[in-house]
C-alpha cells in the first residue's frame, strides 16, 4: 500500500472510532430517557455529539 492509501485507512478507521463512541453514547443515553428524568438533556448532548461525528467524516472536522 502506499502512503495515500494508508492515509485514508487511517482516516476511515478514525471516523469508525468516533462514530461507534458517538452512538454508543447515544443509545446510552436513550435508555436513560426511559428511566430518568434527566434523561433529555443527556439525550441531547449525546445526540450533538454523534451529528458532530457524522459531520466530520472524512476529515473535515480537521479542516480549518
């Protein structure tokens, strides 16, 4: 492989991690709704940052 492959491996496998966290959070935090009052507010912010993730795919979260 050359460089630019395993530059856009790393870019996918990156976008994974922070998709897979994003949604782990925002399932965790779904089950709170159904058990706590303070569910909402921990959906929300789950939710913005899973949208945060998906927004910045690809790398252009890195982008200035």
């Amino acid at each position: 492989m050359n460089t630019h492959e395993l530059a856009l491996i790393q870019i996918l496998t990156d976008d994974n991690k922070r998709l897979r966290d994003a949604g782990c959070k925002l399932a965790e935090a779904a089950l709170r709704v159904a058990t706590e009052y303070d569910g909402v507010h921990r959906l929300m912010l789950a939710t913005s940052e899973w949208a945060k993730a998906v927004a910045d795919e690809g790398g252009r979260g890195r982008m200035k």
